[in-house]
C-alpha cells in the first residue's frame, strides 16, 4: 500500500497509560517506527506532547475509548499536532494478536496508508454545554423514576387515586398527593381537585379513603423531598444553559422555529451538532452519524434487515421527543405520520420522522433559514390575525 502520510502517530488509550507508536518514513524510503509509553497524568501528557513533536509528527490517530480520550486529544490539540478520534469498530486489529503495542502500530499503520477517517470532535465551548445539556437529561430521568415509584408506593398502600385521574403528576394530582401525605382529611383533600377532573368526586374520594402507615408515610416524604431537590438541580442547570447557550444564539432560535422543538430541545441538539454543517458532509451523513437512517444489510441479492445502527443517542433521544410533539401540530410531520403509522406502527413511525427532522435541521443551520412548513397558510394565518 502507497503511504498517504509520512510521518504519523497511533496511541492506544487507556485509563493511566498510553501506548504511542510513531511511523515515520526516512529519506532513503525506510520505515522506521518508535514505540513508547507515557502516563495519563498532566506532566505526563506535556511529555507525550514533546515526543510527538521532536518526531515532527503530522497526523496522530486514537481510538474513542470511553471518556479517557478527550484529556489526551485536549493536550494535543493544545500544541497545534494534528489529532483524529477514529471509530474503534473501522480500526479493530486482527484477532489473537492484541497487546497494547501492536494496537498503537496498527493504528500509526493505518493512518500511514490514509486508511482512517476522522470521528466528530465537539468544539471545547460546545462540550462544555454538551455536558449541561446531558447533566439536565440525567435529572429529568431520575424524576420520571422518582415520580414513577411515588405511584407504585399510593398503589402499594392501597389507595387508586392513578386509575381515576389521567396524571396523577399534575397541579391537580400533586396538591391531592401532598395533602394525602400531609394527613389532611378526605373532605380537604376533595377540594384541591380541580373542577375540570372528569372523575365523580364520590368515586375520588373512595379512591383515597385508605389510613397510610408509618413506613408508606416515609417512603412518600422521601421520595417527595427528593423530587423537590431534584427540579430545583433541573432549574439550576437550566439556566446555566440558556447562559452558556448565546454564542450560537441565532441557531438556537432557529432550530426553535421547527414543530415540537423547546428552548431545552434546541440547546441540546446544538451542544451535540454545533451549527457548522460543513463538517458532516451532507444531510445523508448527519443521518447515519446520529443513527436514524435505515441500515444496509443485503446478501446474495436478499435485502434483509434495514435495522438502524448504533449512533449518537443523546441526538437521537431528543429528536424521537421533537417528533412525538410535532406529530401533533398542523405541520407536514403530522400528515406524514399518518400515513406512515399504518403500515409501520408508531415507534418506526417515529424513527421515521425523526429522520425527517434530522434532514430539515442540517437545511436550516446550513442556509441560515427559519422554517416554513409546506402545509401550512402563513398569509391566511397572518390575515385572520390581523383582523
């Protein structure tokens, strides 16, 4: 194979060393590798840097093992070397001969012959909302389950307040809840329901007429503080987040023009995309890196499963929640749901306009553009409003 860079480097990634192989080809047209192995720590990263330029290195190739990469690829970056965070699964080395050595010259190998392609690298100040961004997620989720078990703890202690209000999460559900635990009577509690609940007030009241004992009133004390603590976290990082979010402010507000897409929804998909669409290469590949575009799978002239792969799945979590919602609204989403959920059911209905969505964001931050949606009358909108 032809050598595409002369001199280049491969580190094999690890939690407390390093393995760096330097390829460098010689002026009579030898190849010489250097192999040597340094530490993880800060002093130990600026000698790593020091080798890596005394070598006049020109390209430095690395696996994206875990988390422990990004403080090396911070260190090189830093010196103004050239680092690529590769895809493990485009560089496996051959099986039965794995040691840390070999792994860091197979990839110096491949990086030699411009076999290797490099993986998207968030800008420092977009990983930085990126890691808000997915710190919000984390809570949100721990208050979905802290919710979840404070319903299983009513069910437990037999009251079925859940069957006869649809949320029982709501204003109304929560200040019933509240006065449950408080140990306020069942004609108090009666008057906290809102006068829109469907429910018969009898039928309610029947529901919770049931005496909570000592460790069901700790378990829902505790799990209610905890909630408590939790969305005030939620309130804290949110607001670190619009903060942190001004520098991309105008694609911020124009992802916010779509169906479906809140401030929060905006501000992580631009912590995971950014807002320049040059580095994906085209909408197609934006679709495969954030993994909802259909896979390829065919064999002997058989197509078979056009399962999804594995992608980016913060992205592809908050855009399956833009679609949920945009499904719901006068938008072009709506209409092709629809005719989509028939025949494919409602979660590859889902990832399919999800898909959709994906396509219509790299659009829009690469022309600059608001949306404007196909189906809906703008000028019969702005009329009526108007008058």
């Amino acid at each position: 194979m032809q050598p595409i860079v002369k001199n280049c480097a491969g580190i094999d990634v690890h939690k407390m060393m390093v393995m760096v192989a330097v390829r460098k080809e010689m002026p009579e047209g030898d190849i010489q590798v250097l192999t040597q192995k340094f530490g993880t720590f800060r002093k130990d990263r600026e000698l790593m840097c020091q080798f890596l330029q005394q070598h006049q290195v020109d390209l430095v190739v690395m696996e994206s093992a875990g988390v422990y990469w990004k403080s090396i690829y911070a260190s090189i970056i830093g010196r103004d070397l050239k680092p690529w965070v590769v895809n493990a699964r485009h560089v496996k080395n051959v099986p039965g001969r794995k040691t840390d050595t070999l792994d860091s010259q197979w990839l110096a190998h491949l990086a030699h012959c411009g076999l290797v392609r490099p993986s998207f690298v968030p800008h420092p100040d977009q990983e930085q909302v990126r890691l808000l961004t997915r710190r919000r997620d984390t809570i949100v989720k721990q208050i979905a389950t802290e919710k979840n078990r404070l319903h299983k703890t009513l069910d437990d202690s037999g009251i079925r307040l859940g069957g006869l209000i649809s949320d029982i999460n709501g204003k109304s559900g929560q200040r019933m809840v509240n006065a449950l635990i408080d140990g306020e009577s069942l004609q108090d509690i009666i008057k906290k329901a809102d006068g829109r609940l469907r429910g018969d007030r009898k039928q309610l009241m029947a529901s919770m007429d049931e005496k909570l004992s000592s460790s069901h009133l700790i378990v829902l004390k505790s799990i209610r503080s905890h909630i408590a603590f939790l969305s005030e976290q939620q309130q804290a990082v949110e607001t670190q987040i619009l903060s942190s979010i001004k520098p991309w402010k105008e694609a911020w507000q124009l992802l916010q023009t779509l169906p479906g897409v809140s401030e929060m929804s905006a501000a992580s998909l631009i912590a995971e995309i950014g807002n320049d669409m040059s580095q994906f290469g085209g909408m197609k590949e934006i679709a495969s890196w954030a993994g909802l575009c259909p896979g390829n799978n065919e064999s002997a002239g058989k197509r078979k499963s056009g399962r999804t792969r594995k992608g980016n799945k913060m992205i592809k979590t908050t855009l399956c929640e833009v679609a949920n919602a945009a499904i719901k609204t006068k938008s072009q989403f709506k209409g092709k749901y629809q005719s989509l959920v028939i025949r494919k059911g409602h979660k590859q209905s889902l990832i399919a306009i999800a898909h959709k969505l994906i396509r219509v964001i790299y659009t829009l931050l690469k022309k600059r553009q608001p949306y404007i949606d196909p189906d809906t009358d703008y000028e019969g909108l702005m009329v009526r409003k108007n008058a």
